[in-house]
C-alpha cells in the first residue's frame, strides 16, 4: 500500500494484512526509527501479560502491508 493509503489510519485500531500473510491487530503509528528510503509503520497491542508494556510490531514500508482494515470495534486491536 501506499503512505497515502495508509495516512488515514494512523492512530487508528486496524487489522493490518502484511504481504508475508500474517495478520496483526492494534493500534497503527508511524515510527521515526532507521529512515532509509521508506517509512516504518508500528502497530502497537496490549501487553501478553499484565503490567507488560504494549506489544510492538515494525513494519518496514507500506509496500508491506497488503491490507487494513479499521478495528475500532475489536477489542483485541485496542490499548
């Protein structure tokens, strides 16, 4: 997908399809780590076990990710 495709769901529950297949539920932010021709995306989840801090996920550009859809409504994409 394209930094415009994805632009409207930062900060946002999604389910993010990733083009190797796996599916990742969370909230979506932009990550300012290893700039290098891309944008990285983050999709953050809510801690494996209580008092953890939130679960993170780099994605290394958008041409990574194949689909999203918003989440708003599941609780397994919110923090």
């Amino acid at each position: 997908m394209t930094d415009q495709e994805i632009k409207p769901y930062i900060g946002k529950p999604v389910r993010v399809t990733l083009a190797d297949g796996r599916i990742l539920a969370g909230v979506l932010r932009t990550s300012d780590e290893h700039e290098h021709g891309h944008r990285h995306y983050a999709v953050f989840s809510g801690p494996l076990r209580k008092g953890e801090p939130p679960v993170r996920e780099l994605i290394h550009g958008g041409d990574q990710i194949t689909n999203i859809e918003d989440a708003s409504g599941d609780p397994a994409a919110s923090l």
